[in-house]
C-alpha cells in the first residue's frame, strides 16, 4: 500500500464511522493525533456522546473533535467574553490561544472558579466560542524559561502547525514488513555514567531513547553517532527520559545535523531541558570552548516537542506505540514504555529512577499493560551501595549545618539545579521554621531559582503531601523568605568574606558555575563544610574530592594557574540521590507487574553494571544483558 491510500484509508475509515451529523469538514494528521474538523455547532451533543472514544477504540488511534477554524471567534472577542463570564474572584491573569490545537489556555489564580460547578463555564465557552477551554493554575514564581517558550510557540505557530502535519504522515504512513525484528544499539551510557543514547530499530522504524553529554569526561563527550546502523535523518522519534545533560544535553545537536522529527517528553522535562540546554550554550561561551549547538538548535527542539502526560498511549511510528510512566527521579522524569507492532512486544526503560517516595516525588511506578524485556539503571547498584535512608541522611545533615555554624563556619551545597535543589529547599525551611538549625541566610545561586520557577508551574507532577500543602493548605516552601536568590559576582564575595550561612549552588559535580567559585573561596578555612549530596560523576572535580584528593588547580582571570588547597570539611549524603539504591532496585524488580524475560543493564560504572546483572541472575533468575556501548542486543 502507498503512503497516500494508507493516509486515505484512515480518513475513509473515520468517516465511515462517523454518524452523518457530525459534518466533517476535514481531517488532519497532526503529529500523533488525528484532528476531525466539524461544521456542527451543536457542541453539546457531540462532547456528551461516546462517538469519538468508540471510535479511537476501534481504530487504536488517538482521535480528537474541533471545530472547523472559521467557526470560532476572533481571539479579541473570545477574552473578552471569557472575562465578563467568570467572576474576578478567579483571578485570571493570562489568556493564551493555540490555534494549532483550538485551545485557549486560562492561566488564574483559581482554576475551579473558571470551571464552574459541575464544568458550567468551560461548556459555556465551548458551546459560544467554538474554542476548546484548558485552564492552568498561576505559577507563584516567575519563570523566564516557560515565558520564553510560549513567546516561541505563540510567534512560530504556524511554522508549529506545518511541523506537526508532517510528523503526522510520517507517523501514519503504512508498515512495509509483518515480521517484526527489534534491536537495541548502546551508543552511551553502558558500563558508564553519561551520555545516555539508545537506538531502537525495527525493520520499519527508528527511534532514540535520550540524547545525553557526557558531563564529566571532555574526550569521550558524545555517544557513538558515527556507528553506521545510525542516521538523523532516518530517525522518526527522540524520546527523552528526563531533563539532566547526560540525557537531554545533545537533543539540539541532532536538529543541527538535518534531524526534523518529534522530541517526546513531558511538559516539564519540555521545560526544564530547554533551561539547561540554553545554559549550556552559555557555559561555553563563558568558558571559551565551542558550543555543539546553537540558541537556534535549542528553538527547533521546542518546535518539534510534542509533550505528553504519563499514562497517555501515543503513536510514534508505524509499528510503535509510547507511553510514559513516572519515574520518581526528579520532576516529570519518566520511565518509556514502548509497544511493538500489534502486541507482539513490550519493552520498558527505567531512565534514572526512584523507588521511594520523597519530600519532593512520588515513588517509581511498576505497573505496565505488558513488559517482555526492561532497560534498568545501576548507578548505585554495586554491592557496596547501601543508601541512608532519607530519615538518617536528613538526620546527619542536621547534625553538619548545626555544629557548621555555630563554630561560625559557612556551608557549601553543590547542587544540580533540578532534583536534589528543591528536595533541599524544603527541607532546609522546616529546619529553620521548626528551630532545628540557627536562622542563618540560605543562598541560593545558578540555575535553582530558574529550575525552582518550573517546580512551582507543575505542581500535578509534585508529590501528594507537597500539592497538598501547596494547593489547599497554602503553605509553599518554595516561597519562604529564609532564602536569598543571588546573581552577581560581587554579592558572592560579600557571601564569602560574611558570616555563618548555608550555600545552595550549580553545578552539583563542581565542573564549573558559581559553586566552583564559593568553593575556592571558602576552601581554606577549616571551620566551613562541603556538603555532596548528588553523584558525582567519574573525571569531576567532585568526584576526585570524594575520592580523598584535597587540592586542584584552576585558571584565573589573568590567565595564572592558581592552586587550592581544601582545609575544610568534607561530607556526602547519598540518602538525598534520586537514584534507587541496590536494595531498593532488587525491590522494584520483585514487584513490577508484570515480570519482564529480560533484564538489560545500563547506566553505571563497569563494576556496577556487571555486579547487579549477576545478582539478578542468580536471585531473581532472570536472564540479564550488561552490553557494552557499541554492542547491540537483538530483542526479537
């Protein structure tokens, strides 16, 4: 079958299916979704009728109803009405209208007053505008990052629409083979931390799973592009696991080199990759090194990012289908649930995953419709890996900060700006609130009020204790005012040359950023701490601080090779990571349902992959794969 009558066959099809009322005006493959555009105005009988859930039921495709574009009413007008039909008390603050989608976007400050009871307002605006109505609540804090985007969308819109149709045929077009044969390709992060990039292929399809730096090693930075089964322009889908560098950090680099297909991720990690890609550019530039991509990379990224919700099956290729699971690593992270042609396998990669519950997350999630074989972290999978609790690490962090600053020495956090910063932000406002630690300034400089911003817009994704408090009870610690945002040189001398006080800076791994810059100043007196609470990968400067080393060089403004010798006190708390421990990894295996055949794993060092491959061999009696990076793993 050609690529246009198998595009044909699907539009007959809904048609067919379709009472004669619904009066379609056209359809239109946008992406993953198939738009049916209607001439009915009787909105009510449409949206209260199972006509389009029965029929995406059928057709195993994601379907949904608009209508017809010259049915709607001037933007200018729709505001207007919207605003006259709500009662102020909502306090609506923006209204943003995709017209890609036919959605006008309510952004207030109390989104059920928008709603109505029982929905009244969004069906009147449906019934009188013909604009779908979505409502979101008012980030507390500013973000620039989410305004930049909506600024790019807004102004690209067009440009978005003429993406998304030719994603859509790409996605729709007919498979070529019956027989279905998978392989998985390492081209990063196995036996390693770093640099995260699976190929999957089948005969019919191509797809990547993250597309990560290497954030620690200057000479192995980049997965293996140059293996000939890979090519950018045969790729139809990158799919990214969650917003750290060594698994978003080179998504712009592909769409340097002719890449012109769909990102899938999560809203948030939407946002969040966005904010570290663009401040890697910026890091380099500083630096006076090459960037891989460009600031125009990055916007071709956001073009092209269809974002999804956990749970949602989506079509992505042919003979793929995708759904995203929560991963419990750091906001909007998620594990990749991959369906293979009609029903023939399963697959599922972890990414960075938790299985705890914490201050910040809900725990990993472990069930899944079918899982034949499972892609599985094992950062802390080594057997000497026993993470502290969360209770004992918080304990001695206590512990640290008080006996700190009451010999009047200050405490160094280094920080990635997503994850481990907001789990500590909470925790360091029920200290001092509750007098557990002296009310001493917190400093809060990088990335963490930008990643912090982005927290604040997702609150669905945050843990149910933390939305609770942030949503009905009114308590939000990330707007306490024991913490002081910091953004110029000059006030981080004054921090450093100051009184006792507790520092939250990026980078987390001391590979560059403020909190390299804290530490060559607070090195040499012996009364201040440094505090690691993230992983630190093998070639940072963090890395060799664990390891014992107590001096490095660094180069300063002059261009004079400076040495530093480190008289101040080190400590780690691996009870803080956002990965799962051994334990905790043997846990989530033993319960995750169904129980995969194979267990493949990745992401950590040699030793480790290799120890919790044979461990759950032997326990578990699994059969287990620890490739290396540029072998390939056929599945079926």
């Amino acid at each position: 079958m050609s690529f246009e009558s198998e595009l044909k066959r699907i539009k007959d099809e809904i048609i067919q299916n379709l009472p004669p009322e619904i009066n379609v005006k056209k359809i239109e493959f946008e992406g993953p979704e198939i738009a049916v555009y209607s001439e009915n105005s009787d909105v009510e009988a449409i949206e209260s009728s199972t006509i389009l859930k029965d029929l995406a039921k059928t057709m195993r495709k994601r379907v949904v109803f608009r209508w017809n574009v010259d049915n709607r009413k001037d933007p200018a007008e729709t505001e207007s009405y919207i605003r006259n039909l709500v009662n102020e008390d909502a306090e609506i603050s923006n209204l943003e209208f995709d017209h890609t989608r036919g959605e006008v976007i309510i952004e207030s400050g109390k989104p059920g007053l928008v709603i109505g009871k029982k929905g009244i307002n969004l069906k009147e605006i449906r019934t009188n505008t013909f604009w779908q109505p979505r409502t979101i609540r008012t980030p507390p804090l500013n973000s620039r990052t989410i305004q930049l985007i909506r600024g790019m969308l807004t102004k690209e819109r067009q440009t978005q629409k003429d993406i998304l149709l030719r994603i859509g045929k790409r996605i729709h077009r007919p498979a070529l083979f019956r027989t279905l044969n998978i392989r998985l390709s390492a081209l990063g992060g196995f036996r390693e931390v770093g640099r995260s990039c699976i190929l999957m292929q089948t005969r019919d399809s191509n797809v990547l799973l993250d597309c990560g730096l290497n954030v620690g090693n200057s000479n192995d930075r980049f997965p293996f592009f140059d293996v000939p089964e890979f090519s950018v322009r045969d790729l139809d889908a990158v799919i990214i696991s969650h917003a750290h560098l060594d698994h978003c950090g080179l998504v712009p680099f592909l769409y340097k080199y002719g890449y012109r297909g769909p990102v899938y991720s999560t809203l948030p990690t939407r946002n969040l990759s966005t904010m570290l890609q663009l401040d890697f550019i910026q890091i380099c530039e500083k630096e006076g090194t090459p960037s891989p991509y460009s600031k125009r990379d990055v916007k071709s990224t956001v073009l092209h990012t269809i974002p999804l919700s956990w749970g949602k099956v989506t079509d992505i290729a042919p003979d793929i289908k995708l759904t995203l699971h929560n991963s419990g690593h750091i906001l909007g992270s998620s594990m990749i649930h991959l369906h293979f042609g009609k029903g023939d396998y399963n697959f599922v990669y972890t990414g960075d995953f938790k299985f705890q519950k914490t201050r910040l997350l809900e725990k990993a999630a472990v069930k899944f419709p079918r899982v034949e074989s499972l892609l599985i972290e094992s950062t802390y999978g080594g057997p000497q890996d026993r993470i502290p609790s969360r209770q004992e690490s918080e304990k001695e962090l206590k512990q640290i900060l008080n006996s700190t600053l009451k010999r009047g020495g200050k405490v160094l956090i280094p920080v990635l700006a997503v994850g481990r910063a907001q789990e500590l932000l909470i925790v360091l406002e029920e200290y001092i609130s509750k007098g557990f630690i002296d009310k001493v300034p917190i400093f809060i400089d990088g990335l963490i009020s930008e990643a912090t911003a982005i927290h604040t817009a997702n609150p669905d994704f945050l843990s149910s204790d933390l939305r609770e408090k942030i949503l009905h009870q009114g308590k939000n610690p990330f707007l306490s005012d024991y913490f002081e945002t910091v953004s110029a040189q000059e006030e981080r001398l004054d921090i450093i040359k100051g009184g006792p006080c507790i520092i939250m800076a990026t980078s987390g791994m001391l590979i560059g950023g403020p909190s390299v810059q804290y530490l060559r100043g607070l090195a040499n007196d012996s009364k201040n701490s440094l505090i690691f609470v993230s992983y630190q990968c093998v070639g940072t400067l963090g890395s060799r601080i664990q390891r014992g080393f107590r001096e490095f060089q660094y180069i300063d403004a002059k261009g004079r090779t400076q040495l530093v010798r480190l008289n101040l006190k080190v400590f780690t708390l691996e009870g803080f990571s956002g990965h799962s421990s051994r334990s905790q990894i043997s846990q989530f295996l033993r319960r995750i349902q169904p129980r995969p055949k194979t267990i493949i794993v990745n992401h950590g060092e040699e030793s480790k992959c290799i120890s919790l491959s044979t461990m759950i061999h032997k326990k578990l009696r699994k059969s287990t794969k620890s490739p290396k990076n540029l072998e390939t793993v056929f599945l079926k």
